[in-house]
C-alpha cells in the first residue's frame, strides 16, 4: 500500500472531508477522507477500463485517506456491514449470477438469524455489544460472506457525494456519469481483507466449539454455517478465476499462475469444504442413525416454526428445497444433477479459458449441493 501511495500520490490536497460511497445495493457509508495531487501518468487517476481494455464510463478521482487511519475505517465498515445484516432482505442486494439453490439457502439462513434470538451456551456468550443480540457464529458467518462478497465489488461514490468531491477538486468530469476512487477502493478493501481473517478465525473457533459440544438443539447453527461457508468457497473460487482471467487477458500473468485457479480452487474445496463436511457428519454420525432431519422420508412432515420453534424453520425451508414436489425422490435428483452434484465439476469447469461469469454460473451452489447431498447417502459411501 505504501508503495502505492508513493508511486501514485504527490502529495494530499487540503483537510479531510465527508464522503459517501457505496459497494452494497444503496446503502451508502459515510467516510472521512481527503483530495490528494496525483503524480504524473499515475495509475490511481486512470478511467476504469473491462478486461478487453474497453472504457466502462467510471472516472477514478483523486481521493483517498491521509493520515489512513486502518483501525478508524474497520471500525466504521464494520459497523456498516452490521447494519446491512440487520435487514432480512439483505440477500436481494447482492447482485451478480447466483444459482436459486444458492439464493435459497442464503435467504433462509438469514430468516433464522432474524429469527433466532434466544440463550446461547456460556461458550458462546462473549459479546456485550448490542448488535449481538442474535446467534454470534450466524452472526459472524453472515458477516463474512458479506466481507468477501463486497471486495470484489467496487465502491463507487455517491451522485451527492461525486458532486460534492468534484466542485472541491474544480475539474471538469462531464464525460463520466459514475465516479470512484483506485486508491480509496485499496484503502478500503485492505481493511475489509484483513478484518475478514479476523472474522474467519473467529467462525472457525465457536463452530469448533459447537461441533465439540454435540448440542443437539445447535444442529440448525452448525449446518447453516456449513452451509453459508460452502457460499463462501465457491465466492472466493469464483474471485480468483476472476484475477487469473484479468490477469492473463493483460499479458500480465506470471509463469507460476498458469496453473491458477485450478490449484487455488482445488486447495480451497480440499483444506476447508471437504475437511469441514468430513467432521460435522463425523460428529452428527448422519449416516450412522444419529442426528439427520434432512434424511429422505416419503410423506415425511415438514416442521412447522410456529409449532416447534425457529430452528425448524430451516429445517422446514432445506427439506422443501431438497424434496420439493409430488416426486420427492425425482427431486431432490433434479436439484443435485442442475450443479452437477460432485467434485468432478470443479475440474470442468476450470478447464481455460472460462469467461468469469460463465465460471460463477456453473460454480454456483455445487458446494452447497453437494454437501446437501450427504444427508442422503448410506454409511458404505
């Protein structure tokens, strides 16, 4: 970032200032920063541009934080990003292509999370602020799939604030209708990066915590955050095809990134997703009689939230996805065989050159299939 700054910033122009900028639906965040003087030819004042090099219409402006106080910007993206979750709707705001398996599941995790306010185990009751009145591990796990969703998305200001930042730095932009900032975006997807570590390790730690308990009336918390952790491999896989294919579009992709993202993608599927979905059916034995509402029962009887409480409600909402229609069966295989149900998909679709949306196409809810899946097959598979 410094080297950035050094080879992009002159100097910063004048006292701080409120900006708003968004990256999320329209819901914007207001921020601290400053104009700056850019150096010459520098990088950070260029015309956004697409992968074939075309102009997309987004003028990059001379903005960015000086002083660039990290632990002020986390704290104020952190407090954002909780807002966004306190909206039950907040999925609809995601844009790009998802699968509906995935908008779905996504959707009914968040209505158990608004759902879901209740007492928590004295090992996951170490929280005091008021946003934590919901489970803390939805809680986290929601917030991290928003983390990674949001740093591939750029911010843009704005149409009030791009007004105000252009009267300010007096130069004429009328060719452009959308205004961001290059190095106000790295400022604040770097914060937003590492916080999402933090956050990680953090699902991580209680998710253990929980799977080492066997609660039983946890079983819904853990398998809606396999489930959002399963959105948010396939998020990342889906980012990192986006890099490699930039990246080689540009002629600027090092010989020790041919074999990317094939490497990435597989790391990620084998080190978390595979490992993950090994123990919590190892710890549930769901496929040794133990804990398995998702377990395949011809007529069985959908829970009903009012009658039984909240957590069967996406105990309800995932038996509905699984085994939706007269031809229960016949379902459940349609659903699997629409993301192609099973490791072998990875390897398809990484096959160069894949167009990134065509990647997150065919990439979209094969985890989350696949890891439904398990509830249905025997203890020999």
């Amino acid at each position: 970032m410094n080297s950035y700054i050094g080879e992009n910033v002159s100097c910063s122009d004048g006292e701080p200032f409120p900006i708003e900028v968004t990256w999320i639906g329209e819901r914007p965040i207001k921020l601290s920063a400053s104009a700056f003087v850019p150096t010459p030819e520098a990088e950070a004042h260029q015309k956004y541009q697409s992968r074939s090099g075309q102009l997309l219409g987004v003028e990059s402006l001379p903005i960015g934080f000086f002083p660039f106080d990290e632990s002020a910007v986390e704290r104020a993206c952190l407090t954002h990003l909780a807002s966004i979750l306190d909206e039950p709707s907040y999925p609809e705001l995601l844009r790009g292509y998802r699968s509906p398996l995935s908008r779905e599941v996504l959707q009914a995790i968040c209505n158990l999370y608004h759902l879901n306010v209740r007492f928590f185990p004295p090992f996951l009751v170490n929280y005091s602020n008021s946003i934590y009145q919901k489970h803390p591990l939805l809680h986290d796990v929601l917030l991290f799939h928003l983390m990674s969703y949001i740093t591939s998305r750029p911010i843009l200001f704005t149409e009030s604030s791009a007004a105000t930042i252009i009267n300010k730095l007096g130069n004429d932009y009328s060719g452009s209708k959308y205004f961001s900032s290059r190095l106000l975006n790295m400022q604040i997807k770097r914060v937003i990066h590492l916080a999402s570590f933090t956050i990680l390790n953090r699902v991580l730690s209680h998710l253990e915590k929980v799977l080492r308990s066997r609660t039983t009336s946890l079983w819904s918390v853990s398998v809606c955050t396999t489930l959002i952790l399963c959105l948010c491999v396939e998020q990342i896989q889906n980012q990192a095809h986006a890099h490699i294919t930039t990246l080689k579009a540009s002629s600027n992709l090092p010989g020790h990134l041919i074999q990317e993202p094939q490497q990435s993608c597989g790391s990620l599927e084998d080190m978390l997703f595979l490992h993950l979905s090994k123990i919590f059916h190892s710890v549930y034995r769901t496929r040794q009689s133990g804990t398995n509402p998702l377990m395949y029962v011809p007529k069985a009887k959908i829970p009903n939230p009012r009658e039984e409480g909240p957590e069967n409600e996406i105990i309800g909402s995932l038996r509905s996805m699984m085994f939706h229609g007269k031809i229960q069966e016949l379902a459940f295989v349609t659903m699997l065989k629409d993301t192609d149900n099973g490791s072998s998909k990875l390897n398809h679709i990484q096959n160069f050159p894949l167009e990134t949306e065509e990647f997150s196409k065919l990439n979209s809810g094969r985890l989350v299939a696949k890891f439904l899946s398990m509830f249905n097959e025997s203890s020999s598979t």
